[in-house]
C-alpha cells in the first residue's frame, strides 16, 4: 500500500514539476527586448489603437479581441514585474517609462479617433463592458499574468500569451478612456483608466511572484530595502483592490435585484383588467426601484394596494415600487395606433390564454374530485350489498 501511495506522490511531483520544462535565460532576454518602445512597436501600437477604436464604436467583439492580440502593451508591464522581482531597479524604471509613453500616446490616438468619427452608438454596450471594473477583473489579470510569465519561461511556447492578451485586455480600455475624453464623459475615462491600471499591476504583480518563485537571476540584491519594496507594494495593492471588491458587491446586488424584479414582473403581468405594459428597473438608483408602465382599465384604489402588498412579500419595500397609470400617453408618443393595437391585442390574448389555464387546471381538480366520490358512492354501495 506504501509503495502505491509513493508511486502515486512520484507521479504528481512530476506533473507539477517546472524545472525541466523552463528556459529562464531566454525568457530574461525575451521580456527585456519588449519592453522597449521603438521600431515596429511604435506603428503596431498605432494600428492596435485604431482596431480597438472602430471595434468599439461598432460594437464589433471580434474586431476588439484583433486589437488585444496586436496590442504590445504586454511587454512593459511585465519588464516593471521583473524589475522588481530580480531587484533590477534600472529594468523595472526602463519598462515604467516606456509603458507610460505607450499609455499617453494610445489615449491621445483613440481621443483623436472618437473626435473625428462620425460614428455614434446610443447603446455602446462594449465600451461600458470597460467602465465597471471589479475583483473578478483582479482574478482575470492575475492568473492571466500568471500564465502569461510561465508561458514566456517555458522552452517551447504555445499560443497562451495569445489568450492572455485576449484575457486580460489592456487595449480596449485604454480606447475607451479615449472616447470619455472626446466626449467629455468623466464616468467612461475613468473607470476605463480604473480598469486598465487594475491589468497593468495585477500583470505585474503575476510577473513580480513568478519571477521569485522560479528563481530568477537577482541584481544587487545587497543595495535593496526589502521591506520597503514589500510595504509599497502591498499599499499599492490594496489601493487597486479594494475599490474594486466594493465595486463587485454593488454589481452583485444591482443584478440581484434585477433578477428578482423581473421573476416579480412575469408572475404579475395581470393587474385585473389592467397589465404592465413595459416596466424599468432602476438598480443603480438609492433606493433601487421599479418603475411598472401601467395599460388598459384605471387601475382601482384596492387593486393598487393588492399590487403593493404581494411586491412587499416578494421583499420589495413600498418605496421602490412606483406605478405609473399614464403609460397609455407616453406609449402613444413612441408608437403608432397600428402597433398600439397589436401590442394591447396582444395582452388581451395572453390575459385569455391565462384564464384558459386557469379554467384548465380547475376542471382537473373537478375531473378528480367527482371521481373520488365516484369511488366513495362506489364502495359504500359495495358494503351495503355485503352486508346480511
């Protein structure tokens, strides 16, 4: 039995082995050749800005995950990880500098772009994907820039670093930020910047422990604080962090509610004769509240106090349930009489389907209520027969 334990032990210690798999040199000389902002990466970085801009503008994902992939802001952000994991103070100021010059000009290229599109979008789904930046965004960078440093260390590399560009997104943000600036929409540029130094020092942070871990090379290791190094990192940490864990428990309560507002709206579509013809869920708003369009009959006094109590057992409070009986007017000024009709004609059929159910279970319980006495009237009759 020890001897299968052991084997088994022997096993899992050389599928979790890395040494053999690793090439630290070449990977040292990889990370330190990319840093650099110069070159090609000068005209890359460029063409990446404008695909990430016109995939945004045009709501078109595969066009951002082309931009992500082009992108070579990945370079300097793990030079800054290395750096300051090999105690290589000159490397992690070099790819600090470099990656800063790449921020300032891909913000100036993508605010230059929105301001001379004359593409506009009234819902830009993926550019406010950029601008709620939360922990699951620090879980995404730091395991991405795990697997991005152990795929730039390994002897044969793969398509990972691909993935992690596509993961972590450093690109889209940035455009995004762009576009707050050309529109001036502070909600936008700063939460794209949010989001993106979120990636940037979490990847770096990934760089930084694996570069420790896989013992790298270190450089006059003598001359650093340690502990100061540590201390700042761990603010800076908790800098990022922290905002975006409140940021995550807000998202997580708005889609709550959302979800439960929308069971709620389904199961009481039908307010007697009256039917919620469209209804808004304000989740972001203090308190959060649902604003119930109201169509057909005036809605009766008893019937809107009916409404709210069954809102208040489903965990509502009064106040968030706001019932606005005008709908009819406001629906008139966005549709015409032919689609006005369709859509009240359309109520009223799922309103008779309802009944029609209604009535259909009820003469179940009839069907099998009359059979159970059937079988009672049955059976009593059987016992009279027997009896002398």
């Amino acid at each position: 039995m020890n001897e299968k334990l052991k084997a088994i032990g022997t096993y899992l210690a050389s599928l979790a082995n890395l040494s053999d798999h690793l090439d630290i040199p070449e990977a040292q000389k990889s990370i330190r050749e990319n840093i650099y902002f110069r070159g090609p990466n000068v005209y890359i970085l460029f063409f990446a800005v404008i695909i990430a801009s016109v995939g945004l503008n045009v709501n078109s994902i595969p066009v951002i995950i082309g931009a992500m992939l082009v992108s070579p802001l990945m370079g300097p952000i793990m030079g800054v990880g290395m750096g300051l994991g090999t105690n290589d103070t000159r490397l992690a100021l070099d790819a600090l500098k470099n990656w800063g010059v790449m921020v300032v000009i891909s913000i100036i290229a993508s605010t230059l772009y929105f301001l001379l599109s004359p593409l506009s979008l009234d819902k830009p789904t993926e550019l406010l994907a950029r601008t709620n930046p939360t922990v699951y965004d620090v879980m995404i960078a730091l395991f991405g820039g795990l697997a991005g440093i152990l795929e730039t260390s390994r002897k044969e590399r793969g398509t990972v670093i691909s993935g992690v560009a596509i993961a972590t997104a450093l690109m889209p943000p940035l455009c995004t930020a762009g576009y707050g600036i050309a529109n001036l929409n502070a909600t936008y540029t700063f939460g794209a910047l949010y989001l993106f130094l979120i990636n940037s020092v979490l990847i770096a942070l990934a760089t930084y422990v694996a570069v420790r871990f896989l013992h790298y090379p270190k450089f006059d290791e003598a001359g650093t604080n340690t502990k100061r190094k540590n201390l700042s990192i761990t603010i800076l940490l908790l800098c990022i962090v922290v905002p975006s864990v409140l940021s995550a428990i807000k998202v997580v309560k708005e889609n709550n509610f959302e979800i439960k507002a929308t069971d709620f709206v389904e199961k009481h579509r039908f307010i007697g004769s009256t039917y919620i013809y469209d209804y808004k869920i304000n989740s972001s708003a203090t308190p959060a509240s649902i604003e119930f369009y109201l169509a057909g009959e005036k809605l009766a006094e008893s019937a809107r106090e009916a409404f709210v109590l069954e809102a208040l057992k489903a965990g509502f409070h009064e106040d968030q349930i706001i019932l606005k009986d005008d709908a009819t007017s406001d629906i008139r000024e966005k549709l015409s009489d032919e689609e006005l009709l369709r859509q009240l004609l359309q109520s009223k059929d799922d309103q008779i389907e309802a009944y029609r159910q209604i009535i259909s279970n009820l003469q179940i319980q009839l069907e099998e209520a009359q059979q159970a006495l059937l079988s009672a009237d049955t059976l009593a009759l059987e016992e009279t027969d027997v009896q002398p």
